[in-house]
C-alpha cells in the first residue's frame, strides 16, 4: 500500500494546442480507492498512464509513497494495471497467465503456486486454473486479469475502464465484487471510468476531469450534494441535474426535488415551469418525465404517481430551498 501524489503535472502531447493535463494537484490516501471520472478526451486516461510510467510528465512530480517515481521506467513503480481489453495470453492456462510476471521475476515456483492460489480463492477462479482464455467467460476473463495484479502485491493498483468490455448486468455484478475485493485487499488504487454510476458506486472519492482540469475532488454524496460548478453538477448524477436561468444566476434541481403538479396546485413559495412532455421513461418503482420548457429541458422523476403522456401539457415546480445556484458567468457554485 502507498500514498500517490500529483504535484502540479502537466502532459501535452506533440503538436497540442493545450495541455491533455493541466497543473494536476491531488492527493490519494494509503489505501484509498479514488476513481478519476470524465467526459471522452478530458485527460482521465492519460493521467492514469502517467501515473504508471507510459506518458511522459511535461512539468509537475509524480509521487509514490513519497518517493519522486517522474521519469522512472515503469517496472520500477512497484504498480500493476489492469487495461480496458484482458490482455491475456491465448496459448496459456488460467494459473499461468495469473502467475506469468512472477515467473519473469524469477519467484520460486512454490510461491508463484501459492500466490496463485490465493488470488483464486479470492475470485472464485479455483475451479478455472487449468482452462484457456477461450473456455472463460467475460466476466471470468476479467477477474483473470485482477489476478494477474494481485499476484504482484504491487503498491498501487491502476484501472483503464477495465469493466466496459462487459455486459450490463454483469457489469453491475463486477463493479460491487471489485469494490469489495480492494477494501478487503486494502490496495490504494486509482479507477478511470466515463461512467459517472460506476464512480458514484466504487469509489472512497471521485475527481471530476474537465478538458485536463481537475474540477472537484470529493466523496460521492459530497459531489451530488454539493457540486463546485454547473459542470460537475451537469455530469454527476443520472438523470443530471436541471440547470436553467433564474434572476441574474443558473438554478440547478435534481430530478427528485422536480414535482409534476396539476395547475392551481403549485405548493406556497415554490418555483413552477410550464412544458410540454418529450418522453417518459418507465423504470417499474419510478418514471423519468422529460419536457421542453422554453427551450429549456427539464427531467422529474416520479414514484407512485400519476405520470403524464408523452405530449401533453405539464407543469413542473419545485421548492427553491432545495435548488443549487450557480453564477452565469463563471459556472460556479454560489
């Protein structure tokens, strides 16, 4: 286990007009699962990379466990990753696969078996040891390729989106087994995802990437209460937050604190918008209502109530002590 540091890094590439990653500062605890989080291109990835010694850093340190790792190759960061594709060795077995880099390090065969063997145990691949990549299941796969680090007992673990190979459900499943293995473990370990449930689910704290800035750095329940900016309140969140303008700032209304209300019924003291339904989303406990009110869209989520048909007429409203504000310039919290 480790502490990681980012200090003030920076990464662009050849011919860039600006910085992949822009004066990074963040500070991973000792066994701590952070997940960086972003839109497609934000610089999540490539400061993962970085990280593990395949991006070179432009300006800033990189450190582990308080040792400066800037310019070191990557075997000697005592880190193991875990790619989006398994990456796993056609021609060789489960356990060989899983205990390849220990065979590299010349181990001794006895404790390459035991670690292994452990590692197995963990993931409920015992049963699997003796089959080829191809006889395995995605799921299966993947959990391979979690062994194949935790053989290592590296100091860090890194992971490039290693779930988004895999089907929803089975995504769902492996998320929450992955969480609990790294608690169990106690690995510090940093997670790049674009889904932003996957952040909110796994991770002890999400950082929020924006076009290589770091926006906010915070517990899930932090981030969706509190967020710093209408980009982090926009992004996080499923539906996202409403955002629309109000006297001389942006509101921002979570999807739960929107009601549908019939007309003459808005409570005393709260905010409504009139619109016209564009879609409803049934999800069996709770509906998603969207509408269009003027030029803005707006999204209420519904649960034992009557839900309007798509085009009619709908009125929104809502209690503004519970609407976030945000300055129209800056995009900043208020």
């Amino acid at each position: 286990m480790a502490t990681v540091t980012f200090d003030k890094v920076s990464i662009r590439y050849p011919g860039a007009e600006r910085p992949t990653v822009q004066d990074l500062d963040l500070e991973i605890a000792d066994g701590e699962f952070l997940v960086l989080v972003g839109p497609s291109g934000c610089g999540k990835s490539t400061t993962l990379r970085a990280l593990a010694g395949l991006e070179p850093v432009d300006s800033g340190h990189l450190l582990i466990d308080g040792k400066d790792v800037t310019g070191v190759e990557p075997g000697d960061r005592d880190i193991a990753m875990v790619f989006q594709n398994y990456a796993l060795y056609p021609h060789l077995s489960v356990a060989k696969n899983m205990g390849f880099a220990l065979k590299l390090a010349k181990m001794p065969q006895s404790e390459i078996r035991q670690r292994v063997q452990n590692a197995a145990e963990m993931l409920g691949l015992e049963e699997f040891l003796d089959r080829k990549p191809k006889d395995l299941s995605g799921g299966q796969r993947q959990r391979v390729a979690m062994g194949r680090a935790i053989v290592r007992d590296p100091k860090v673990f890194l992971m490039d989106e290693p779930l988004s190979n895999l089907d929803a459900k089975l995504r769902v499943q492996t998320r929450a087994e992955l969480a609990a293995l790294q608690r169990r473990l106690g690995t510090t370990t940093v997670y790049v995802t674009h889904d932003q449930v996957e952040a909110m689910t796994m991770g002890d704290r999400v950082a929020v990437l924006k076009d290589g800035i770091l926006q906010q750095v915070a517990p899930p329940r932090e981030l969706y209460d509190a967020p710093v900016n209408e980009f982090v309140a926009g992004f996080i969140g499923s539906p996202s937050m409403n955002l629309f303008p109000g006297d001389g700032l942006t509101l921002g209304v979570r999807p739960e604190a929107m009601r549908v209300v019939a007309d003459g019924q808005v409570p005393d003291g709260w905010v409504s918008r009139e619109g016209i339904v564009d879609l409803v989303e049934e999800l069996g406990s709770e509906s998603y209502v969207y509408a269009s009110s003027e030029g803005v869209r707006l999204v209420a989520r519904l649960a034992e109530q009557d839900v309007p048909p798509r085009g009619a007429p709908v009125t929104f409203a809502f209690d503004p002590a519970q609407a976030h504000r945000f300055d129209p310039s800056s995009g900043n919290r208020l």
